[in-house]
C-alpha cells in the first residue's frame, strides 16, 4: 500500500449491497440538511410567534434590535436599509427563513434554497453578530459556512429534487 493512498479493493459481505462508504457518501449531507432545515423553521416560527418582535420599537423588537447593532455593524447601511420599515424587515427575514428551512428539509430546489439561507446568514453576520469577539463565538459565521456544501450538492437524496430527477431520468 502506498503511503495515504488506498490500493486494495473493497468487496462487499453482502451478494448486490453496495459499498458502506458510497453509502455513507449518499447520505453524508443528510444530518446537515435535517438541522438546518429544523434550525431555520425553528427561527422563524420563534419570530412570528413574538408579539413583540414586529414593532419597531421596544424591548425584544426587531427596530430595538437593528437600533443597538447599527453602528457596530460592518454595513450600517445594510441596518439603515432594515430602519426604513422595521416590522417588514423582520416579517421578511421570518418568512424568508421558513421558506429556506421547507425548501432544505424537503429538498425542493435545495440549492436555491441553501443560496437563501446563505444570503440570511451572511447578512446577520455582516450586521448583528459582526462585532462579536472573538469572531468563532458569532453563530451566523458557521451557518454561513455551513450553507455551502448544500449550496455545491443540492440534495441528492430523501428529497423532492431527487425525486424530479427520478422522474425525468424515465423514458
């Protein structure tokens, strides 16, 4: 065996199985789809069941909330954009959430869908969590990051895309 490179050929126990780790690769983006999806329906659910988070002003609001991030935020002029009507930013980013974590769960148009999550998370990161310190404690950077195997795969299994792409494959 050559140093770090595989040489010998794997064959399966099982007569017609296939291969544990092309299994394991079919299935490897599977747990990260299944938590961002839950994460961000879980996030948006949090936001439109807060009476208090649609206002624009006052404690746990949306307005309160962009107010004390604005000038510590790498784009202000993102935070003044949401300043202009901050019940609508906000409904915006609970609905955008609950569609990006349908779309991830079930895998319909799941690399759009990751796109999405990628644009929300990156825009909390670049407004609200951009002043954390040290920036590994800041959550929206790891949701970024986390958004682009999705982004670069889709999902290709237990998903409606792979159940399109089933369907066209038939004669």
């Amino acid at each position: 065996m050559a140093h770090g490179m595989r040489t010998d050929v794997h064959t399966s126990y099982v007569e017609g199985s296939t291969d544990w780790r092309d299994s394991a690769q079919r299935f490897a983006l599977l747990p990260l789809r299944i938590f961002l999806g839950v994460t961000f329906i879980y996030a948006s659910f949090d936001k439109l069941t807060d009476s208090a988070f649609f206002k624009a002003s006052g404690p746990g609001s949306i307005g309160a909330q962009m107010h004390g991030v604005r000038d510590i935020s790498a784009f202000p002029e993102l935070v003044d954009l949401a300043l202009k009507s901050p019940p609508a930013f906000g409904y915006a980013i609970a609905l955008g959430e609950l569609a990006v974590g349908i779309g991830t769960l079930l895998g319909v148009f799941a690399r759009v869908a990751a796109l999405g999550g990628a644009l929300i998370s990156l825009s909390l990161w670049l407004t609200v969590s951009w002043a954390t310190e040290p920036y590994y404690l800041g959550n929206d950077l790891a949701y970024l990051m986390a958004w682009l195997p999705l982004i670069l795969a889709g999902a290709a299994i237990w998903s409606v895309d792979a159940w399109w792409r089933e369907r066209r494959a038939r004669p």
